[in-house]
C-alpha cells in the first residue's frame, strides 16, 4: 500500500487486482479524509467522522454497561514522568514528538504529546487511591495521541489518531484479567455485532507485546489481501506501572500492597478494516449499524413535472420521523449519477421514486450489499410499508454483510501441519495459517525474516504438538500473517 | 482568585466570604478536577466529565439541529501556515506551545499545537470549495486546544482545555452573519436552558475582539463576586481568512468570489460559571439538566435489619428503568456524613428511605436547590408516585434555579449616568455597569487604567447620548464589569 506521499487517484480503480490503490482512491474519493497540510496527518471529514461517531457511540455504551466513566487527562507528559517505567520509555520514546517551546519561552523540561497515557494516568491514580475501598477505578477517555509514524496510511497508521484508551486500577490481580478479558470481549462484540468485521481474538506473541504489559490481548480482522489487521487490544499491565508510579492501597488487614492495573484502546484504525472488508469495485458498502446514513431517497424527476419531488419530500419526513438516517437527494444530477455516487459512498438502502413508482403507490428499494441483477438486490415496495420494510432490510443487509466477511475469514483461515507448505503460505498471504508453535522469540523472527509475517495472535493448544514452523515442541496455537 | 500554584485547603470554605477559596477547594473536593503533573493543566475527572458530558450533549444535539456536521482537524499546524493572517498570528503566537522535536529527529519547520483552529480548517476549505455549490460548509469540531497561559485556575483558564469550535464558510456575507447571531443564540439557549446560567449577549469592543475577525458576539455572565465571565463566543470572519487562505469559489454567473467565513466556540469554562453562579455554603448545586446523577437514593440502615436496603435496591431499579440518572449510595457510611456528601456534590435530589418511611409506604426527598427548612425543601412522597413527582421536581429545581441566577443578574444590572457613579461601581465590583458608551479604544483603556474593567459587550443604543465613561457622545450602550 502507498504511504501519503503517493498521488491520489482521480478515479476509483477496481477493488480487486491491487487493494491498496483502491483503498487510497476510495479514502478520498467517498470524502472520509482528506490529505493534511501537516506531514502524516489526515482531516476525518464529516462522512468519515460520521463512522467514527458510530463506533464512538457503540463502543461507549459498553463501556458504560460495564461500570466505566469517562475522564479527561492532559495531553503533555514531562519527560521525567514517562521516563519511569523502563520498558514503556523504550517501547514510546522513538515515537515521541516533543514540545519545547511555550510561548516565547523555552522549556526548562521537554513535554511529550501522549503517545497513550499510562504514565499520566498512572500518576493520578497514585493520587487517588489509598485504600482497597478506593479501587477499582474504572475509567475511560476518548483523546487524540500522537506517534512520529515514518510512512503513514488512512486511519492505519496516521501521525495523530484518535482512540479511546480504557485504564483501570483493582485489588487484586484476578480481578485485573477478568477486565481484561472483558474488554476483549466488548472489541470482538463492536468488531463483529456493529461493524460486521469477523476478528480472531487471543493473546500476542511476546514481540508484539505492548511495552511495559504482562499480557496483551488483541483481535485480528483479515483483510482481502491476505494481510492481518489489529484492531484493538487489552493489556494486563500487571503491578508494573504501579511500581513505577506508585499506586499502592491499604488492603482489609491495612497491609499495604500495589495495585494490578489494565489498559485497553481501540482507534480509528477499525475504520480502515471496516472499508477494506467490505467495500467493492463500487465503493464503499457500510454496514448498517454503522451507516452515517441508513437509506438515500433519490426523486427520479422527469420533464416539468415536480410529482416525483413532491412524494421524496414527503418520504423523507415520514422515514425521518421513523427514526432512519435517512438523506434526501435534490441534487441537480441526473438520477444515474446519484445512484453511482450513493453506491460509491456505501450508503446501505436506495430508495428510488419515479413516475412510474407513484402511479402503483410504491418505490424502487435496492440493497448495496448484493450485486447488481442478484436476486432481492431491488424490489417494489408499497409506500405504506417503506418505514417497516426499511427496517427489516437493514437488519438483513447487517446479517449478510458479517455472514459474507465470516465466509472469507473462515476459507482464508488455512490449518497447516507441513513446514514447506507453512512458509508457502504466509508468503504468498494466503490468510490466518493456524499452526502448533513453539511460542519461541527466535522461530518467530525466521518466520518474519523469510515471509514478513509474524504470529497474529494465540490461544492454547490441545495436546502435545511440534511447532509446524520450526520443529520444536509447540506450546500454543497461533494464526500466522502478514499485517498492517 | 488564586493560580493553580495556591495550596488547595483541605476543607471547603464558605462561598460568600472569599468566592476564589470557596471555588478552588470545591472543584477539588466535589473531586471535578485533579491537578495535573503539567503545569497548568487540569485532569478532569468522571463527575467533572459528567457536568462536560451534558454540555456537549445539549451543543452537540442543537448544531445538529441547525445543520452541523462534526469532523477532524489535526492538532499540528506548521508554523508557516499559522502566519499567513497577520493579525490572527499576532494574537495567538505569545501563547502557542511549539513542537520542535519528533522522535529523535529535529524538525526543519516547528508545529504550532492548535490554539484555535482556523488556520488549518481554512486550508482545507480552500480545497474543498470550487463552486458555490459547495457552500455553506457547516462544520464543527470537540476537540482539545492549547494556550500557554502564565495564570491558570480549573475550567476558567487552563494551559489545554476541552471545547468545541464551529467554522463555517458561506457564498455571502448576510447568511455569514445569520449564522454568527444564530450560533449565538444556540450558546444563550444552552447557557439558560440547560446550565440555568443567564446571560447577556452583544457585540465586543475592538479590543476584546478575536484577532482576525471583524465582529466578534459573546455571551456573558455575572458571578457572584460581580465578576463577567465570558462564556462563548461567535466570530464575523469577512473574508480576511479566506483572503489569507485562499478560500474561493465561482459563483452562479462562473465570478470567482472569496467566501465569507465564521467562527464560533463554547469551552468548559461554561462549567466553571456554572459552578460560581450555582454553589452555596454546602457545595455545588446542580441543575438538574447539566447533573450527572439527578438523584441519589440514602437507605438508612438501622440496627440488623436490612429492609431499607432491599426498599433502596429496589426504587433504585425503578427509578432507573423511568429514565432518571439516579445512584444508589450503599457505603459504609453515617446517613448525615452521605448527605452532606451529596450535598457538597450539588445532586439535586435527595431521596432517603428509613424504616419510618416505609412503614408509611413514603420516601423522604429533598431538593438542593432549597435551604434547609425552607417550604418545599423536604416532603414525603408516596413510592407509587415518586418516579413521576422526581421528574416534576427536577423540572421544579431547574426553574428554580434559573430564576435565582436571573434575579441575581437583573438586581446587579446598573444602569449608571453619572460618571463618578461609574468609576466607583466598576471597581467595586457591583455587577454588569450598563450605560451610553462612546465605543473608543481610549475610553476603554482609561477605564481599564482606572478600575481593571472592560466592557463585556456591547448592543445597540436607543436615541443620543453622551458616554458615560468619557463625556464623548455615545454610540451603543455597553455592559461594564471586571472579569475572568
């Protein structure tokens, strides 16, 4: 895939020959983004940030559901705060962009822009919690970060991105992984159930860790192209940030312990995987969860006659006051020009309105999931039962578009017991290629210098195996890819 | 009022005396804010969120309404582009904190962290718009801001801050100036509304105006102390940002016109007037539309028996599924200790629930917004009726406050014709100083020299006049007051 510094395509080219060409186009062309004049960075225009309210919006509920807050935390990190947890420093600081002037004076002390927050974060928590009544402390924040990224990519990777990242602080370290998991659990939940992108949730291999955690879990969505996509993690931070910054709590007996905390993020990254797994030669298809706009009416108006007008305002009141997210076309185009642009942007429902429409009381609905000419691609629908049948087509059109991307995950997750063939595989990014592994730092950088793939993520084997990648003893599972 | 630097007391005083000590302690002990380890930067925590949560929620729903749409701008802007309108850069360089840094790498031109965001949305409008049908372009974005500020205090002026700013452009310049008054009437709404703060709106003076505008509208409100605080803010751009950035289109007979730009924000210093007008001796006092919890329930325990606690779980449960954000407060606790807690947190309503109570099939609810032994502050309410009469209250409390905050404006409004008179009551401090103004730079920096006050806004004037201030004639009549 082309960083930012590779022309924007005019046109949108077909989706399947080169993803990554289609990708840039369709990133600009459907007005997600569009370029910044700051090296790495994108605007999210309204159609794009529409996405992001969604997921913002889903993602937020669970949090909720689940006992957490929202707080805010300052951007800017002196240096000699972040410098105190070793892994972490080592893991962020190449990342880091530095403020060193305020105003016209310079600093006395470098203030990093947050590349996450466990530092800051940490820091308050120390404040905050003296006693085992103080925890857990479950809290949330939805903020921009920065990391000096070299090659950059819409929503994949962008110098400044917005995310959410959850924290949490309790009392003990069982309670911490059951946080974990939980979190895990509400990613794969907006992943599949909001988003309809199938994921493979499970552990990361020790080179994919997060710097500073015990554990970090994530999910993994696969991409048409074979390459794996991490669109959200958790981590068991273990008491190493609370040693660091100093978050102890006198437990029942008054003895004084450190506190085991997590953190877990998810961007706008799942955006990118989201536009990749489903989006076609068209365009975009957004699932209807997630659809800035559910349905388009679109009046097909013809000779002098305002009928057609008329009935589409009408609709769009009726379909409004129903609860759609729906959007009236009035543009001065001819209708075949909205219908290509409406399908471009991935707009779920089309709602034509003509004449002839009229004359049988009824209007032309066509799905943007199914092909053109594929059976229930377009049907008549009464007017009387637009708003119901609206509904129920959403509803299918959500199931169909997760049961389409469930099918490729599924044929493109590849079990392998041959070494040769192991190779072959992620080589060529045939999929997720499941294996027994060794879990061992050595095996998995010769994969990584031979293929370019790495373990995506693991979960625990059943009986005794040999890693199909080097022969050794396995001792877990793992899905091996390409990523982005 | 103290900087952040000032100890924060231990115990929150009483507000009347010194409302600067009374304000400090009880954003900390309401536990609203922490300090943060960054100079001058607050975190804010969940109930202070809470209060933010609300806010942007009425905004949010409002710019919706009037045809907004959010989007994304990045935080760093490169310093060549900040200064290409002259008198923009001019107000804003003292403050900008500078990136110079990013990774390990100097970087060959420094990155200004947004202190508004103009100059990066008029670069990008310049792309977007061709033709005049590409207009208006209605846009908001919630995002942080950064401003290096030598004197700070939570909420009213802090080195980031949270806050939303509007950037529209328009074919003309008569709907540029609807759309100043109408987001400006959005910002008195909410303010009176749903913060029961009300205000004065107008237009600035020359020297209180956004640099680079051409008008500049506020709303403002009175403190108890007979401070102004400005509260949000609506900027007449002209075209001097789309002459400095170059946003241009062609119009219907194919002239290329520069567009007519606007600007518009509200921050969470809203939350800080919301605080000062509101609190008393006990606390905060919330009004129910901006609270996070409307109403906590206190069983109250006694004894062995825990059948307040089963009536408590159980109106909790019932109060929640009608829709009331409502909290259950099981601690550990003496009765008296939770009430005064909830009280010092502003919730506006209280329910307690004794065996007394229920032996009578009642609770016990009492109203913040009241004093103690005031007619109405506390009444038994029969449990079948009490999720329809806390709503009833609710609606009470907030009418209620609103008229308290309104009575308190009006009997400080002054309006003054003796200059002496003038002089001695800006000084003084004793509320919104209303009189004949001449409009003259001058005027106002003598008045400056002389009291430490400035005129808040500004507003038509009926008839001649001379300045009170000066003896000039008068142009407008003005508010006077010193401010925050």
């Amino acid at each position: 895939m082309t960083g930012d510094e590779a022309p924007i395509p005019k046109e949108v080219p077909p989706k399947s020959p080169d993803l990554s060409a289609w990708y840039n186009a369709i990133c600009y062309k459907a007005e997600l983004v569009s370029l910044a004049p700051v090296r790495g960075c994108i605007v999210l225009r309204p159609y794009g940030y529409g996405l992001w309210e969604r997921l913002q919006s889903a993602l937020d509920q669970r949090f909720k559901e689940t006992g957490h807050e929202n707080a805010y935390f300052p951007l800017l990190i002196p240096e000699s705060l972040l410098t105190r947890e070793a892994e972490h420093v080592e893991g962020f600081a190449p990342e880091v962009a530095w403020v060193t002037q305020g105003g016209n004076e310079p600093l006395t002390e470098r203030l990093a822009i947050r590349p996450t927050s466990e530092v800051i974060v940490g820091t308050m928590y120390a404040q905050w919690v003296q006693s085992y009544r103080d925890l857990p402390i479950l809290i949330n924040q939805w903020v921009n970060v920065v990391r000096w990224e070299k090659r950059t990519r819409p929503f994949l990777r962008t110098l400044e991105f917005l995310w959410q990242e959850g924290h949490t602080a309790h009392a003990t370290e069982s309670e911490a992984n059951e946080e974990v998991q939980r979190m895990l659990d509400v990613y794969v939940d907006v992943a599949e159930n909001i988003a309809a992108v199938p994921v493979y949730k499970g552990e990361k291999s020790a080179s994919e860790r997060f710097a500073g955690a015990n554990h970090t879990f994530s999910i993994e969505a696969l991409m048409p192209d074979g390459r794996a996509l991490q669109a959200g993690t958790s981590h068991a931070l273990g008491q190493n940030f609370a040693k660091a910054y100093d978050i102890k709590f006198a437990d029942e007996n008054q003895a004084v312990q450190y506190a085991w905390t997590t953190s877990w993020g998810m961007s706008w990254r799942m955006l990118g995987a989201l536009i990749m797994v489903h989006g076609d030669d068209r365009g975009l298809r957004i699932p209807p969860k997630m659809a800035p706009i559910e349905a388009v009416i679109v009046p097909i108006v013809k000779g002098g006659s305002d009928e057609a007008t008329v009935a589409a305002r009408e609709l769009y009141a009726t379909l409004k006051k129903a609860g759609l997210r729906v959007k009236l076309d009035e543009r001065d185009l001819r209708p075949g020009n909205k219908f290509a642009d409406w399908e471009m942007r991935g707009v779920p429902l089309r709602i034509e309105l003509g004449a002839n429409d009229i004359a049988q009381g009824v209007a032309t609905v066509v799905r943007r999931d199914k092909l053109k000419g594929e059976e229930g691609a377009k049907s008549a629908v009464p007017l009387a039962e637009l708003s119901s049948r609206c509904s129920e087509l959403l509803i299918a059109i959500q199931a169909n578009m997760f049961a389409q991307a469930r099918t490729f995950l599924h044929s493109h997750t590849i079990e392998v017991s041959d070494r040769a063939e192991f190779y072959k595989l992620v080589r060529e990014r045939a999929g997720m290629i499941d294996i027994p592994w060794c879990e061992r730092g050595e095996c998995e950088a010769h994969v990584k210098a031979e293929t370019s793939a790495t373990s995506r993520n693991l979960r625990p084997l059943d009986g005794a195996a040999v890693c199909v990648a080097c022969g050794e003893p396995a001792r877990v599972r793992a899905y091996f890819a390409q990523a982005y």
